[in-house]
C-alpha cells in the first residue's frame, strides 16, 4: 500500500474500490453496498481510502452512499457487477486497476440469498446454492484483487463472516456453512499470502442494531443484551471500527483471525 498522498485528498487511500493511476495513493474495493455497510465505507472513506462500492441492483442506493461520503470531503465511486459472473468481475477489476491503479483493500461482504430451512427439509440444490454463491464470489474478487496486491507487496482481505458460522441456529445451515467455509478460506489465504505483505482476516458480526433489525422483538433483543458481557447490542460503527484497524497498516501482523463482533456473546 503506497503511502503517497492525493494532491486535492488528504491522506488519500484506496478502499474497496480504487483511486486514479496518475497519483500514489491507497486503494480500496468495496464488495456490495448494504444495511450497516455503508457505516463502514464511510468510515474508510475517513480513514483516507478511496472507495469503491459494488452493487448489483442497488444503482441509487449506491449512488446515494457515494454522494455522502464526497460531501463529508471523501472519494468515492460505484461500480456495477454481479459478483456472481467471472465475467462481470473481471471486467470491474480491469476497469480498477486501469483507471485506477489496482486494489489495496479488499472488503468481501456479499451475503448471498439462502433458504432458511432445516437440514431435514432441505434439498442439496437449495443448501450448495449458498456455498456456490458466497464462495464463489470471495474467491474470485479476491483472486483479481491479489494480482495488484503482489505487485505492490501490500495487501489487506477482510471477509465479513458471521457469529453463525461458530454459534448454529435452527434452520440456518446453509448460511452458517458457507460461512465456516468462508472462514476457513481466509486461513489458508493468511498462510499462502503472508509472505508477501497481504493479511487475510475475518470479521463476523452478531446481532447489529440496524433499519433491519429494528422491528425484531424487544423480548429477543433484551435476551441478546443479557448474555452479552459488555451489556449492549452491536451497532454498525463497531463493525466499521474493526474492519477500519484489519484494513490499516498498524494490523500488519494481525492476520489468519477471526473476529466476532458481538460484545463477548459467543466467548469460546
């Protein structure tokens, strides 16, 4: 990660999503503009990256984002891509790392459709479609976005996981399976990449006070606060503030780990 700064930009980064190739500066790819999502572009927006939002449908929503975070004297740029098409990937990355300089911080937060069911009223069609998808799309953008990331000897993969993937719950196979499998995958990123200056870490968020979370019960929300240590739910700005530190280069020996965001409610 170049450690360069933007002329017009200070302390210009490239996040999820990169910045322009006639200037050294970090780059970010940001995978899918979603929910407490856009707390955490921000919050790299912040930090100085240059971000760059992924969306399949979501054209306003993400538009919308990149307007916030160039109004609060950010960069930003969305880009469309269905992470589920090589195809489409590719021709993102490309347009990436033309136009932009490459990738230096990949955030993978695609949360793939599953069919909530269980395992004894679940096809194999429905279950694998999950593991398909979400591995898939990890796979991928993450393959396209080392290639810049080994030229520069500087890299940072954040997977979003999730506390299911360690904690199951009824009818949430699929789901949690895809993410054990996630998990595991950074691992043996961590291990292979290491050598050349790329971490590859997990954050896997609890239950996240968000719009989409708002309308579940209080009964079950105050059951979630009461085993919980610290006392509280999660909010969007903790899981930013730990994606924030894995894509920083003060975590440069921090990598191969899995980090629930859920205030100590899963203690192993």
């Amino acid at each position: 990660m170049a450690k360069a700064k933007h002329a017009q930009i200070p302390n210009q980064q490239h996040f999820t999503l990169p910045g322009d190739n006639d200037v050294t500066t970090k780059r970010s790819y940001y995978r899918r503009c979603t929910r407490y999502w856009r707390r955490t572009a921000k919050r790299l927006a912040k930090d100085g990256y240059r971000v760059f939002i992924n969306y399949v449908n979501s054209a306003d929503v993400a538009e919308q984002l990149a307007e916030q975070i160039k109004a609060d004297g950010g960069s930003a740029f969305t880009v469309q891509a269905d992470v589920r098409d090589d195809q489409q990937v590719q021709a993102m990355f490309d347009f990436i790392s033309t136009e932009h300089g490459g990738v230096d911080v990949l955030v993978s937060n695609a949360n793939m459709h599953f069919t909530a069911k269980p395992f004894t009223q679940q096809s194999w069609p429905e279950f694998s479609q999950k593991l398909n998808d979400e591995l898939h799309a990890s796979y991928v953008t993450a393959q396209l976005a080392v290639e810049s990331m080994l030229k520069k000897g500087f890299g940072r993969l954040v997977f979003i996981s999730s506390t299911l993937s360690e904690a199951p719950a009824p009818s949430f196979i699929a789901h949690g399976t895809a993410k054990g499998a996630l998990d595991s995958f950074s691992k043996y990123l961590a291990q292979e990449l290491g050598p050349n200056g790329i971490t590859s870490n997990i954050v896997a968020p609890g239950l996240v006070l968000t719009d989409a979370t708002a309308e579940a019960p209080e009964e079950f929300k105050e059951m979630i606060r009461n085993f919980t240590p610290t006392q509280r739910i999660a909010t969007p700005e903790d899981v930013a503030n730990t994606v924030s530190y894995l894509a920083s280069e003060a975590s440069s020996h921090i990598t191969g780990t899995y980090n629930p965001v859920c205030g100590g409610a899963y203690i192993q």
